[in-house]
C-alpha cells in the first residue's frame, strides 16, 4: 500500500511546478520587434549626438533602455545624460547597470559596458554638487516646505548636502504663513551653503475687517480753523465798512431834515422849493437803513467766524447742542442822530 505524501513533499512539488511554468515567461524577455525597436533608437541617438543635438539623443536612448534594460543602452543614456550636465541622472543610470550581474554567459558588448559605466561613475563620484539648506523663522517643531527647483526636499535632507546638477537653481520654502525664496548657482564639486529667512506673507498679515471710518478733517496745529478765522476777519470788515457807511449817509440825512425843518412852518408845510431836499433825505435814509443792515449781518457773521475759528477742537464725536454766541445787531435812525445797537 502506497504511504500518502508527506506535507513538505507537497510544497516542494508546488514550487518546482511553479518554476517549471514561469521559466518560459522569464526566458522569454524583449521580443524580437522589441529588439529590433531598440536597435532602431540607438543608432537614431548616436546620429543625433554626432550632431551636438543632446536633448534628441537623451530621448532615444531613454526609449531603448526602457525597453532593454541592458548595460549597453543604459551606458550611452549615461554618457549623454553627463555631457548634458545632468549628473544627478547620470549616476542614478549608472548605479541602476552596477547592480545587476550579468553571470558567466554575459556576451562580451555587455561586460564592456558594465566596465565603462563603472569608469564613467568613478569619474562623476566627485563632480555632483550639493546646496546645504538651513531656513531660520520657522516655530519650533515646525518643518517648512522646501522646494529646489519645484522639485520637493525631504526634511531630513535639510541642514546637509543635497546634491544637486550643476547650474542656476531656485530655492523656496514654505510654512503656514510665512515664505522665503532665493536663487543660487552651483558649479561642479562646489558645496554651498544657502540659508531662506522666512517672512510673513500677507495671509499672515490679514485680520478681521475693520469697519469703514468716517471721513472727517482733523482739526489744524494749534486746535483751531485758521481758515474759518480769517474768512471772519474778512466778513466782519465788510461789516464795518457797511456800518460807516450807514453812519455817514444817517448824518447827511440829518442835515437834510435840519434845512427842512428851517424852510417848513410850525404844521410841516414846505414851500416846493424843498421838494429836492426832501426826496434826497427820504434817499438818503433809505441808503443809511440798508448800509446798517447788511453791516450789522456782516459784522455779526465775522464775529461768530472769529469766535469758531479760534475755539479748540474735540476728538468727541457725539452731537453737541450750538452754544457758540448768539449776535443781533439792530439799526437805528432818529432825530439827532443814527447808529447801530447791538446784543450778544
């Protein structure tokens, strides 16, 4: 009687099984069109580096490695890729075709490119550049942002080398509410120092709306309105001259009713040879009465612009009862005399 297989005899046939199925699809590789494809893009790449056009033929030899996976493909992607001055990229390529082993029955192009590659990236070991980055005004515990070209920098790179290509390169950092940026050039095998000093952005200088002020004059030096106090010296004198004015025309009114009083009789029956006298006194004292008036308002408007513009301003914005002085000017005319009175 057969004995049943053993737990272990079971897994050790399944994984033969498995490798006998899969050894084919792992054998298989580039098909021959893939090949063929990647011929093509070599020769193309080579032409067009014969022909200075770097970029071109950095994108032939990509294709093809991408395909092959091969020293050869991979070794002349890396020569272009440093003449280029990509050096970054070029030791990455190289390090990708230092790490696969060819065995015994590696054909003799691939050992050749392995060789070369290996020269090629002694060569680079001491060309790569490096940007140290420190960035001060960050809070504790905070790690800012940091960007080399829009290309992100891990945390624990900052503070140390970070190896980058030859060239002009642009360096941003960031925090919640603050920022920094700055341009350095680095040349082959120089390490420099580059330091980002943050400053607060607007974000961080944005606060709650303060509500709209009323426009308001502020008052002039000295607590008062110098204007308002000469626009009263200026009107309180038209005020004056208005008042003379009324003075000198009340006194000829008076001397007219005087010669009046001397041609008329005791029941004030004049003779027609006062009739000019009268009419020009009746003028007279119509000029007089209209001089007193716009005097005494001129007069009194200077005084009140005066008064105004000498008192001190207030920062109290509250409504206030007009308590400034109240001016009344009255013009008078009678026998004997004319003037002006007044109430403040």
């Amino acid at each position: 009687m057969a004995s049943r297989p053993s737990a272990r005899g079971l897994a050790i046939a399944a994984l033969l099984a498995t490798c006998i199925v899969s050894a084919p699809v792992r054998a298989a590789g580039p098909s021959a069109a893939d090949r063929e494809t990647a011929r093509a893009l070599m020769e193309e790449g080579r032409d067009l580096r014969d022909k200075k056009d770097l970029q071109g033929a950095a994108d032939r030899f990509q294709r093809a490695d991408a395909i092959m996976h091969v020293p050869t493909t991979g070794y002349e992607l890396a020569v272009t890729q440093t003449a280029l001055h990509l050096l970054v990229e070029a030791r990455d390529t190289l390090a990708r075709i230092r790490s696969t082993h060819g065995g015994p029955t590696e054909s003799r192009q691939f050992k050749e490119a392995r060789k070369k590659a290996q020269e090629l990236d002694d060569s680079l070991a001491g060309r790569v550049p490096g940007l140290t980055i420190v960035v001060n005004g960050a809070a504790a515990g905070v790690d800012p942002e940091v960007t080399i070209d829009d290309v992100p920098v891990p945390a624990a790179a900052l503070g140390v080398p970070r190896r980058v290509n030859p060239g002009h390169h642009v360096i941003v950092a960031k925090t919640n509410g603050a920022d920094g940026r700055l341009e350095a050039d680095v040349a082959e095998g120089e390490t420099k120092p580059v330091t980002i000093v943050l400053v607060a952005n607007a974000s961080a200088h944005a606060g709650p709306e303060s509500p709209p002020e009323t426009a308001t004059s502020p008052p002039p030096e000295g607590g008062g309105n110098k204007t308002l106090m000469i626009a009263g010296i200026a009107v309180g004198g038209v005020g004056v001259a208005g008042i003379a004015v009324g003075a000198v025309t009340g006194i000829l009114t008076l001397s007219k009713k005087s010669s009046l009083q001397s041609e008329c009789n005791a029941s004030h029956e004049c003779p027609p040879s006062s009739f000019g006298t009268f009419d020009s006194a009746n003028s007279m004292a119509t000029i007089s009465t209209i001089a007193f008036i716009a005097g005494g308002v001129c007069l009194g408007a200077g005084i009140t612009g005066v008064i105004l513009g000498t008192r001190k301003g207030t920062s109290d914005e509250s409504p206030k009862v007009d308590d400034s002085p109240k001016v009344t000017f009255t013009p008078w005319i009678g026998p004997g005399g004319a003037g002006v009175s007044g109430r403040f």
